[in-house]
C-alpha cells in the first residue's frame, strides 16, 4: 500500500502485550476481543497506515485471504470470526451484532485492503469506535471494490463525524452507499457532514435516521442539499427537526437537481412544513418517493400540501400515514391529482383515515383518470365488511384462472403478456397499469391491490415465477 509517510517497523511503538488466538477451531466463533496488559494511546492517521500494513508487504499479494486474515488477528490480538473466515469470498458481508470492537474491526480492515470479491460490509451495532473507523476509512483509500457500508447503531459521536467528514471530502473510493443510522450525531456532526456532503459526488444512498438532528441540523442540511449533486437517496426519518428545519430543508430542496427518494418520517414538520414542502413539489422535478409519515400535518397542512401536486409531474409515491387527518384532507389530496393531468403518482399512503362510501365514489372518479395510482387508506366498519365479502365472492386468482382455463392457456401465460418484455417480473406501478388497462379479466382497484400483495416478492417488483 502506497503511502505519504514511511512505514515504520510494526513492533517499534507497539506499547501493549498481544495475546493471540488459541488455534482450536472451536474458538473461531468467539468474537470478543482479547484484552490488553498495557492501555492503547489514541490512534493518529500515521499510526493507523502502519497498523494497516502487514510485516512483509509483498507477502500479502501472495498470502490467501484467510491466512491474511488470520494474521491480521494475531497482529492485533483478537480471535477470528469465524463467518468472516467462511464467507470472505461472497459480495456481500454481514457482520452486524457481533460485537467486533474496535480491534475486531481493525483486523477485518487489513484484510479487506487486498479483497476483491466483497462490494457491500454491514458492521451495524458493534461498538466499533473511533480507532475501528479510522481503520476503515484508510482501508477505502486502497480497496476500490467495496461500494456498501452500513456502520449504523455504533454511536460514532462527534470524533467519528470528523473521520467520516474528512473521507467524505476526498472523494476517492468506490463507495455509493453510506447507512449511518443511530449513531448520535448532533448539530456539530450534521454541520461537518453536510459540509463533506457539499462537495461529495459519489455517495448515492445515504441514511442518517435515529440520529439528533434538530432545527439547526435542518439548516446545515438544506444548504448541503442545495450544493449536492450525487445523492439520490436520503433518509432523514427519526431526527428532530420542527417547523424552522423543516423550512431551512425544502429550501434547499427547490434547488437540489438529483434527489429521488426523501424519508421524513417521524419528525415535526407540521403545516408550516408541509407548506414550505408543497412549493418544493410545485417546484421540483426529480423528486418520485416522499415520506412524511408522522410529521404532525393536518387538513390545513394537506391543503397546502395538493397546491404542489396539482403541477408535479414526478412524484410517485407519497406516505401521510400518522398524520392527524380526516376524510375532508384525503379528498384534498385525490382532488389534486385528478386536477393534473400529468401526474404520475402511483401511490397515496393515508392509511390511517376512516373513510366513507362517499369518499370511494370520489375515488373511482380518480381512478378513471389515473389508473396506476394505489390509494391506501381505512375504511368504516361497515363499509370495511361490504368490501370484504365483495372480495370473497370475486378472488382475483379465480377470476384469472377461469380465464385461463376457458382458453386454454398456462397461467403463467397470462401474466407474461402484461409485461412488454415478457420477463417474469415487471415493477409494481407497471404491473397494476397493464392488469388495470387489460380487458381480459376486468378487475377493480381492489381486486388489482389484492394480486399484487400475493406476488410482491421484492419491494416494488412483482414476480410470476411461481406459476411455473
């Protein structure tokens, strides 16, 4: 491994007694690291390329991947894990909950340096500290096949922004994928991060939920939203962001051009929020999936809300599920897309609003306009009961293969011919279009909705291997 300063002898500075594994292969599921005599200083960016490297460099070229590993281990004195001993030649590593501390991560770090066939690493809840993500990060600098960390639940604090932070500006691995969930990250940690983030192009998907993100949080974002050009994916659901942060994000939101998929779920927008998100929408022309579930919007902030989706022609998908809204909000909201003829929203979540007959009549109205859309919502008891029995008497399965059967046709046939490519999976909006547009077996929205939780094998895909 390249590096700016000399390589220094391993054992020069080494100040604690490493105890190594025993050699028993029943002791290869013990994860725990091996205590040290003598207390570790804190480890600086000089200390950690030197830990980084194996005695003899050109060995490692030449080294299997197990014995690197297993040299890494009694280099720094932990016992090997034993799934990462049997699993290091798969593309994705799952070592979450193992308890790997920082050592444990140190060692997975140096082997990882020469390892080609790994592209995703989930390392959440295992305590990996400070000194386990500056080992990481200086592992990104050398592997360039590694494109998915998940280093969520690992409470990296402050010190571990700044690590993050630091690596993130570089923009110098293949890294696209970023979860940092759960890791008690505050303002401080926000402001370094979206100020990486504000120069960063290669992190797509990137996931900052559970963390301790407030109002100036939501200010350090918005600017950094306004300047990025990588992200598509954001998740940003259980911060604590209220009606100033929430203003301070969609303004940057209007101006960001790359944006897919924003998760704002369980914060406190609130109809202020939900205003300054309206105009986003009116606005924005990238974004497909919002969620802002839990976000303490009424029927005043709904009604703000639709003005945007009364000119979006993006969005596909958004979730008002735990928001205090009644049936006159979800009308609302139906209204405004039937108002826009452009629209290409696919799915509606108000799940959680009773709903009448009178409101299902209004939807059918909807329907006739945009039939790929999925309304979620509830229903009162006795209309609940009438639909029920409705969908009884009329399976769409049995609708499906009475028709198969009368002509003669496999069953997998049918679904086959909804899909343009004839391919056996399509995505979830296309699948409810064709069956919907289809004058074969003519379905409701029901009976549309009830097919496809039966073959939804992935999120947004539906698959007819099955009838096979």
């Amino acid at each position: 491994m390249d590096s700016d300063e000399p390589l220094e002898d391993e054992t020069k500075d080494r100040t604690e007694t490493v105890l190594a594994p025993q050699s028993s292969d029943d002791m290869l599921y013990c994860e725990a690291e091996a205590p040290s005599t003598v207390e570790k200083e804190k480890p600086t960016w000089e200390d950690l390329e030197t830990d980084l490297e194996i005695e003899d460099t050109e060995r490692s070229f030449t080294t299997g991947q197990r014995e690197l590993y297993l040299e890494a281990c009694k280099l720094v004195g932990v016992v090997p894990v034993s799934y990462f001993i049997r699993n290091m030649e798969e593309p994705y590593m799952k070592l979450s909950h193992h308890g790997l501390g920082p050592m444990g991560t140190k060692a997975i770090a140096i082997a990882l340096v020469s390892n080609t066939a790994i592209i995703g690493l989930e390392l959440e809840d295992n305590c990996i500290m400070e000194e386990g993500v500056l080992s990481l990060v200086e592992m990104l600098h050398e592997n360039y096949y590694l494109q998915e960390l998940n280093i969520s639940d690992n409470d990296l604090g402050l010190e571990g922004a700044k690590i993050i932070s630091d690596f993130l500006q570089r923009n110098i691995s293949s890294l696209w994928q970023l979860e940092l969930s759960g890791n008690n990250f505050k303002e401080e940690s926000a402001a370094l991060l979206c100020q990486a983030l504000s120069a960063n192009y290669r992190i797509r998907k990137l996931n900052l939920s559970h963390n301790e993100f407030s109002d100036k949080g939501g200010e350090y974002l918005g600017q950094m939203l306004a300047l990025n050009v990588g992200l598509q994916l954001l998740d940003l659901s259980w911060n604590h962001f209220h009606i100033q942060g929430a203003v301070a994000l969609c303004s940057g939101l209007r101006a960001n051009v790359t944006l897919k998929k924003l998760n704002l779920s369980m914060n406190g927008f609130g109809n202020e929020g939900a205003l300054a998100l309206g105009e986003v929408l009116r606005l924005n022309s990238c974004l497909t999936h919002v969620d802002v579930s839990g976000n303490d919007i009424s029927n005043e902030g709904v009604s703000k809300l639709s003005r945007g989706l009364e000119y979006n022609k993006t969005l596909q998908v958004l979730k008002l599920f735990l928001n205090p809204i009644s049936m006159d909000g979800a009308v609302s909201l139906i209204l405004s897309i039937k108002k826009n003829p452009k629209s290409q929203m696919e799915e509606l979540d108000v799940s959680n609003v009773v709903v009448t007959e009178q409101f299902s009549k209004i939807l059918d109205g909807l329907y006739a306009v945009h039939p790929q859309l999925d309304v979620l919502y509830d229903t009162v008891k006795g209309l609940s009961c009438k639909k029920q029995a409705l969908s009884l008497r009329t399976k769409p399965m049995k609708l499906i293969q009475s028709y198969v059967d009368q002509h003669k046709i496999p069953l997998v046939a049918f679904f086959k011919s909804l899909n343009p490519t004839g391919a056996m999976e399509m995505p979830v909006s296309e699948f409810r279009r064709a069956l919907l547009q289809q004058n074969k077996v003519p379905m409701s929205q029901d009976q549309v909705g009830e097919l496809i939780k039966k073959l939804e094998e992935s999120k947004g895909m539906v698959n007819f291997s099955s009838f096979l």
